[in-house]
C-alpha cells in the first residue's frame, strides 16, 4: 500500500500519516513514535491517524533524504520500525560527449524504467561512480521530475544509499577503472544494500564454471584456452572449421572464423560492417598469420557448428531469462538472430535481423516452436546455465543466451551474456522488449521485500 507525500501545515516533528485500516494491520497506535527507515537513512516520526489515506509530511522526506516524491510503498520491518521505498539505485557510467542529463548512451533504456518506477511507487535514480560519498554514504543522483505543464525531466538530488543497486556499466573497460570497482567493492561489502548484475561475462570463465555442470557439459562446444596455436591445429583436426574468440568480446567482435578446405585454409573475419576474408595455402601460414593475436588479447579456441540454416543464412536463437517480482528466473523471450546472405555473424549489431522464433521453425519444419521439444530443452539447458552462473559469480537479474541447433537436432550454448542488448526484439514483438524492462524494476522491488499484492502497472511507452 502506497504512502504518499503531503503539504499541511507543518508539525514541529517529522510526521507519519496512516489510515485506521494500515494502524491495525501494523499493529500501531495513533500518537506513538516510531522509527522511518529510507534507504539506510532513519529518523523517528510521530503517527497521526489520517482520513485521507497514507501521507508523510515533508520534514520526514527531507530528514530521509528523500526528494518530494507522490507515492511510495510502506512495510513493517518489526515492532519497532517501518520502510518506506523502495529505493532503487541504477548505477550507470558518464559518457562525457552527452551534455544532457542523463549523460548516457542508455538515456531511452533509463527512462523507461523511472517511469515505470514512478508509475508504481517505486523510488528510483540513476548515478555514477564518482558520485558516491563514502565518508557520508550518500549518493549524488537524477531522477525524474515533473513540471507545472507535466513534462518529465532529469533533476539532482542527494540520496541516502538506496535499498538495491542495479548494475548497468555498460563496458568492459569501464568496469576495470579503480573508481568503478571502488564503488562495486563499497556497495557489495554494505549489509543493508542489494547488488545485482555484478559484472561481465568471462568467455573461458564462463566455460569452466557451465562445464562443471554434467547436465550443460553435453551442450558446450568443445572450448581451449588459447595460449599455443598448437591447440587450433589440434581442434582443426577433428572438427572441419574452429572459431577464435576474445574471451572480453561482445557483439561479435574479434571473432575468427578458420575453416579447413580441400585446398588449405580460410579465415574469416568482421571489420566494421564488412566480412573480410583471407586464404591459406598451409596451415603454417595461417598460424603464422594469427600468431599476433595471444599478444594483444586473451582468446579461447572454440569447436565449430554445423547449424541449422534459414534460407540458406546462419542463425541462432537468442533466450533471455530474467528474475521476476518473486525472484524467480522466467523466460521473457527466445528470438531468431538471422545473419545477412553470406554473413558468420548473426549478431543484430553486425547486420543480423531479428526474427519471430515461431515463424522461422514453422517454415523450417511446419510445426510450432513452442510445442516441440527443441523448444523445451533450450528452456531446460538455459534455466541450467542462469542458476550455474548465478551460484558461482553472485546475484542477477537476467541472463542472454545464445542457442545454436544443429543438423541433427542438438542444443548447443554458443555465448552467454550477463548484459544482454535490447535490441534483439523483432517489430511484431515489441511487447516482449517491454517485458524485458519491467523484470528488473521488478525484482529490485522483490530484493527490497517490497511486493506488491497487486499487479504492476505497464510501463509507459
């Protein structure tokens, strides 16, 4: 039930307003004190019996820490203490060529989420590393505002640490910087604070961990750590093309493609939008041609596929699996990436187009993909995967999978990614990218142990 912010004359003392209704649910009485925790601020206010619904007064907020927010939900935490939130903390990085607030690539994403915050009382701001006070444990935040015609825009406010942190630094080399895994350090090691997405995915780590599962170790391409280029001759042995890998890539960047053919050897590669490839007479020239590659970055040596086409173009199947309001992993959506003519890549950022998984498996084989077994084993193999990962590397809220199907019908886990795009949602199936937006919200909401009885709200377009 939501508490909403008021303006009466002021009391000397920071006010709580309740309902009869929300006193005896309490168990509270009118004219007590109590304590009124926000984030891990606290102060001690007055109750007074309200007719006109639940209201805090602005003392109390400003004694919080709080901005003059509308609505929040309340709870009990025990006899002596009652929450109001939650409050949510989106950590993002700042992009220094973004002059408006929010100063992010991901303004559009951020957007989405406050408003949906907002629109079920839910307390939300997004900040940066450098804005944390350590000493104060206090955090410089925007959140979103409204103005006297209506119209939302980014305003700062000084918050206490909020109840959950949601991780978004959005790349790999921001997430090494020292202030970046300060901040990281700083909220896990907080008793009272949430954290989940903790980091990116580790290609070989990755291996190693799913590996370790006997169920899932059927599903892995057989996968080396390339520190010798005697280990892609030992693969090229036995399987009739091998991929090389960036174990930091993303967006299939740095990946090559090496395939053995009657006549030598061919490696295939990605350079901006353009596929480039080159021919090897040897084997030992092709090995002397990468042989730069361990030098500059660290790469695994990867079994390839021999995958199911679509009019005659590569594909895979992209899952994403996501915690609920329940802290439940669910499946949001399971798309087809379709690689342009002659592309390798499937990637969406590489040309790829993003396809209704139903359509493409009925034109396939004239049946549904929801129905066949296919379908059940990638929900069974990336459940496996989301849980794996999760009990070894710490709290998420969504995993992306990258699901290859072979000729002959087997399920393969090709990549895995703990910040998966947003991007992967076909037209006719938008409504799935509006789900992928509200899981989170969601779930930050369930860390906090604020649960709403009734339904959310959907979110704003």
């Amino acid at each position: 039930m939501p508490v909403a912010s008021v303006t009466p004359i002021e009391a000397s003392v920071p006010t709580l307003y309740m309902c009869s209704d929300m006193l005896d649910q309490f168990n509270l009485k009118a004219d007590s004190v109590i304590i009124l925790r926000a984030g891990t601020t606290v102060t001690k206010v007055k109750i007074i019996t309200s007719l006109n619904g639940n209201l805090i007064s602005e003392l109390a907020l400003e004694r919080l820490g709080l901005p003059k927010k509308k609505n929040l939900l309340i709870r009990k935490v025990s006899e002596e203490i009652i929450q109001i939130g939650p409050l949510i903390g989106i950590l993002i990085s700042r992009e220094k060529k973004r002059r408006i607030p929010p100063h992010s690539s991901q303004k559009k994403l951020l957007l989405k989420f406050l408003r949906y915050c907002n629109k079920n009382n839910l307390m939300a701001f997004v900040f940066f590393p450098e804005d944390v006070d350590f000493e104060k444990n206090m955090v410089k935040g925007l959140y979103l505002e409204k103005n006297i015609e209506g119209t939302l825009f980014w305003k700062s406010h000084v918050f206490p640490l909020p109840d959950v942190v949601y991780d978004r630094i959005l790349r790999r080399t921001l997430e090494k910087k020292p202030t970046v895994k300060l901040v990281k350090s700083y909220f896990k090691n907080q008793p009272s604070v949430s954290y989940f997405n903790p980091k990116f995915l580790d290609k070989w780590e990755t291996h190693s961990i799913l590996s370790g599962n006997p169920f899932l170790r059927e599903h892995l391409p057989t996968t080396l750590h390339f520190d010798n280029p005697a280990k892609i001759k030992a693969l090229l042995e036995d399987f009739k093309t091998v991929y090389i890998k960036p174990i930091h890539g993303s967006l299939g960047q740095g990946i090559i493609k090496i395939s053995r053919l009657p006549e030598g050897y061919c490696s295939q590669h990605r350079n901006g939008s353009k596929n480039l490839t080159q021919n090897f007479h040897t084997l030992e020239e092709l090995l002397a041609a990468i042989e730069n590659l361990k030098k500059q970055r660290i790469y695994v040596v990867q079994q390839g596929l021999e995958l199911l086409r679509y009019q005659n173009r590569v594909f895979d199947i992209r899952v994403l699996v996501q915690k609920n309001k329940y802290g439940n992993w669910t499946f949001t959506a399971m798309v087809a990436r379709i690689a342009q003519e002659g592309s390798i890549f499937p990637n969406i950022a590489a040309g790829g187009e993003a396809v209704n998984i139903e359509t493409v498996w009925n034109d396939l084989f004239g049946t549904s993909w929801s129905s066949s077994e296919t379908c059940t084993l990638t929900k069974e193999v990336s459940l496996a995967a989301a849980h794996t990962l999760e009990q070894a590397l710490g709290t998420f809220c969504e995993i992306g999978l990258d699901i290859g199907v072979d000729n002959e019908g087997n399920i393969w886990i090709i990549e895995v990614n703990s910040k998966p795009s947003r991007k992967v949602f076909p037209k006719d199936q938008l409504a799935l990218k509006t789900a992928s937006l509200k899981m989170p919200m969601d779930y930050a909401a369930y860390l906090t142990g604020f649960i709403p009885k009734q339904e959310m709200n959907d979110i704003e377009p």
